[in-house]
C-alpha cells in the first residue's frame, strides 16, 4: 500500500516529466523553419500536381483549406478519443496486475505508455505516408490560395 506522500512524489515525477516532454516539443516546434517545411511538404512527389489546374485550382484549394479548417477539431476529438481507448485497455489490464504484484501505478504508467509508443514507432508505414501526403495536400493548397 502506498503511502499519501509516496502518491504525492510520484504524481509529482509524472507532472514534472510531462512539463519537460512538452517543453521540450515545443522548442523542438519553434527551432523547425516552418517556410522550408512547408516547401518541402507542398513539393512532396504524391501532391506536387495538385490544385494545378488553370481554371478551378485556386478555388479547389480553397474548398479544401475551409474542409480542412471546419473538420479538423472534430477529427483531433476523435483521435483523442481513440487513444484514450487505446491506453484505457492496457492500462486497465496491467495496473491491476501490477498492484497485485506491488509495483507503483506509475511504474505501470510509464510501461504502458513505452509500449504503445514502440508499437507506434514500429507501424509507422502504415501512418506516417498517408499523414505525410495530408500535410502536404494542405501546403500545396495554402500555397496555391496565398499565390
């Protein structure tokens, strides 16, 4: 059995680790030149022709930059929603074993946490091209629409 103060220190290491890992991204975010990233996205091979045509290109980008900014928080609930069903089952099954065994709740935590993110590192080819290929279809449209 934990005691309150153990509980204390070790939410404590889970909400310090958490501060680090998103300062961390967020200077990692503000170092990317953000111009040749988006260059490199809109010159991707799969998206390099779109939104070319002569007569309906701007207007296409258009369409889908508004698609993209009326559906995009509806789709980021939705992918959070997923992943808090994802962790709920591998949580729900290890922390439970894990206090029968007597290891800490954030011992498990981080467990659970490290194999889902090699199982996403891992599966990567099947997420990363499409992702890729979405990124650049919206850079090649907000190039086209600011032109």
């Amino acid at each position: 059995m934990e005691t309150p103060s153990s509980t204390a220190w070790s939410q404590r290491l889970v909400n310090y680790s958490l501060g680090i890992v998103i300062g961390i991204a967020l200077v990692a975010i503000a170092w990317v030149p953000v111009r040749e990233a988006v260059l490199w996205l809109a010159n991707l091979p799969e998206v390099e022709h779109a939104f070319r045509d002569p007569v309906y290109g701007r207007q296409d980008a258009m369409i889908s930059l508004g698609s993209f900014l009326l559906l995009s928080p509806l789709a980021v609930l939705l992918i959070l929603w997923a992943l808090a069903f994802i962790y709920a089952l591998p949580a729900g099954v290890l922390l439970p074993l894990g206090r029968r065994v007597g290891i800490p709740e954030w011992i498990s935590s981080i467990i659970v946490i490290a194999f889902s993110a090699t199982v996403v590192y891992t599966q990567s080819s099947l997420w990363l091209s499409p992702c890729l290929w979405g990124l650049g279809l919206l850079a090649r449209a907000c190039l086209t629409v600011l032109q």
